[in-house]
C-alpha cells in the first residue's frame, strides 16, 4: 500500500513515516523543509521515502500536481501550523495553512484516481472549548478562541461540508487529537522539548503555567488511531465520520508534576521555576471522550502515562549518549506494534 503523508517532516509525520515502513508500506511526503535538528533529519527519514517533496499546501496548482504524481492509496493529511502562539504571531499564515491549504489537499485529492481512503488530522482544540470537566464529544459543538483552535476548527468543518456536498468519491475520515510526547520533538514551546533542553544542560525548568493540568499521551498511540481509521476506510467501513483519539483521565497531569516525573526518570534534581514572561491566553483543561474509537476501531492507549514519560526520556538519553536515532525510534516502534498486535 502506497501512503502519502502531508507534513511527513514535522514531528508526528517522521514518526508515522517511520511506522508506516515498519509496516512494509511504500510512503511518500509532501512537507516544508524540516526544522534543523528535527526528528525527520536527525533519523535521515527522507532516504527511505519513494518521494520527498518540499511543497506549501497553501500552492494549489504545487499541491495539486505533487499528490497527482505520487499517485497514492492513501492520503493521511498532517501538514499544518501547529502551535497555539505562534498562531497570535502569524495569524494569516495560520489560516491559510490549516483551513484553506486543507481544502487544496482535499481538491487535489478528488483529482486523483489512485486515492481510496483519506484522513484528515485536526486536533483537540477544535471544540468550543466550556471547561467542562468531562470529555468532549465528536457531536460536540466546534470552535476557537485563537487563531490556531479557530483556524482548525474551520478545517474541521470545511472537510465536513466537502464530505457532505462536493460529491466526492474518494472515503475520508476526520481525527481529532491533543498534544503528544515521545523522542525527538524539537519544537520551541512545548513542555517535553523543555524539559530535555533544561536537563541536559542542567539548568532549572521554567514554566509558564505549572499548575494547568493537560492530558499526555505518547506520539504512538495517536498515530495508532490513525492508522485503524484508515484501515477501516479501506475496508468501507466509517467514511465521513470523525473521531476522538485521546487518552483517558488517568493521564490528565498538571505540567509541574510532569516535569518532576521526568526529572526523576533523568536523574536529576533540577528545580522547577515559574516563568513570570508575558502570557498568551491558553486554553484549560481540554480532554476527550474516545469511547466511539474504542467500540468502532477497538482503539485505546497501550502506553500509560508512566511508560510514555518512560519511553520519551530513554529516546533522549540513549541518543544523546550516541545511539543512532533511526535505530531508537525504530526499536520503540516495533516494540509499540507488539504491544498493539500491528505486524508487518
């Protein structure tokens, strides 16, 4: 089976490449260059790809004619701006991005025969977010306060509405998903990517907000997700719905007792410090009831919460002692197929 993954180069992406050719799929992507020092160069992602192609999905014509060539079964569309304050920085090109560079995927998509099954990647902060302390619903009403909820939440509906009247053939599927963890993220702004930074250096961990609680999940079990609701689209089975892929409440953890969970696991006993900076609005507690993924896809974490912590500190600190990072991510992904009974 031959995948196309948009935004293959970004952190979710390297890894579901990755676990898509531990699978024996052929992959493709379609992305922006990675960021120096990202997973996707670090593990050299790129040599094992049938295409690599640095396209803006925001390029119309560029995307339409990349997916057209690749000419793949399945069409899993990641690509996006992703963070919450960089969106308040660059607002325009966050919606352009994750609203109507969605829609060209979706066009391009249409045009292209070879597609049999499509799944579009949105996120957990597309719900009208009420602070309810129980789990959003995937016929719960959509939202945004920022311009990155808001701007998925408009890619959210605008695939709904493509589903329901442009007449398309080809069988797509939405996923809703938070924040993962899990080795090699680079990205600024998230806590993991902070965490390690400030160890390795040892230096204190500064925190903007380490009372909020938020729910923590590691990159394979939401990738996971994705891949049973592919398989169920290629089997005709579940074409226009969308689904929750979140964890349960026992992972729903305040960020400072994260971060002295992982100092544990690290070794250390560096101090956790409260960063006293300028402040963007961040949503609270945002948490998903997934039990339609669990009775539809039989879908639920493998990894507890102790295990992913567990497992995105070893990727850190076997690689930095000089482990090959493609061989440790690998390793963990093969271990993960065993735990989840995914085999090649």
């Amino acid at each position: 089976m031959h995948y196309l993954v948009t935004g293959h180069t970004g952190f979710k992406g390297a890894w579901l490449t990755l676990m898509l050719l531990e699978q024996g799929h052929t992959v493709s992507g379609l992305a922006l260059d990675p960021a120096p020092g990202s997973l996707f160069e670090r593990a050299r992602v790129g040599e094992l790809l049938c295409e690599d192609l640095r396209i803006d999905i925001r390029d119309a014509a560029a995307t339409a004619h990349a997916i057209s060539t690749v000419a793949p079964d399945v069409v899993l569309h990641l690509a996006a701006q992703p963070l919450v304050r960089e969106s308040y920085r660059d607002p325009v090109g966050t919606w352009e991005t994750n609203t109507i560079g969605t829609l060209n995927v979706l066009r391009a998509v249409e045009q292209t025969p070879s597609v049999r099954a499509q799944v579009i990647i949105t996120t957990d902060k597309v719900y009208r977010n009420v602070d309810q302390i129980w789990g959003y619903r995937e016929s719960d009403p959509l939202g945004g306060f920022d311009p990155y909820s808001a701007s998925k939440a408009a890619a959210d509906l605008l695939t709904q509405s493509w589903i329901a009247s442009s007449g398309s053939t080809v069988p797509t599927a939405i996923a809703r998903a938070g924040n993962v963890i899990g080795g090699g993220d680079v990205c600024a702004e998230r806590l993991m990517v902070d965490l390690v930074a400030a160890f390795t250096a040892g230096a204190p961990v500064r925190l903007r907000y380490p009372d909020a609680v938020r729910p923590w999940q590691h990159v394979l079990d939401c990738l996971n997700g994705y891949l049973l609701l592919a398989d169920a689209l290629l089997a005709g089975r579940l074409a226009g719905e969308a689904f929750n892929f979140g964890p349960g409440t026992r992972s729903f953890v305040k960020v400072g007792d994260i971060a002295t969970s992982v100092a544990a696991l690290w070794g250390t006993d560096a101090r956790v410090e409260v960063d006293e900076g300028p402040k963007v609005h961040e949503a609270g507690l945002l948490a998903l009831d997934s039990r339609k993924a669990e009775l539809a896809l039989d879908w639920h974490d493998r990894l507890i919460l102790s295990d992913a912590l567990g497992w995105t500190v070893e990727w850190a600190q076997k690689t930095d002692a000089g482990t090959d990072p493609r061989t440790q991510t690998v390793g963990q992904i093969r271990e993960y197929l065993e735990l989840a009974g995914r085999h090649a």
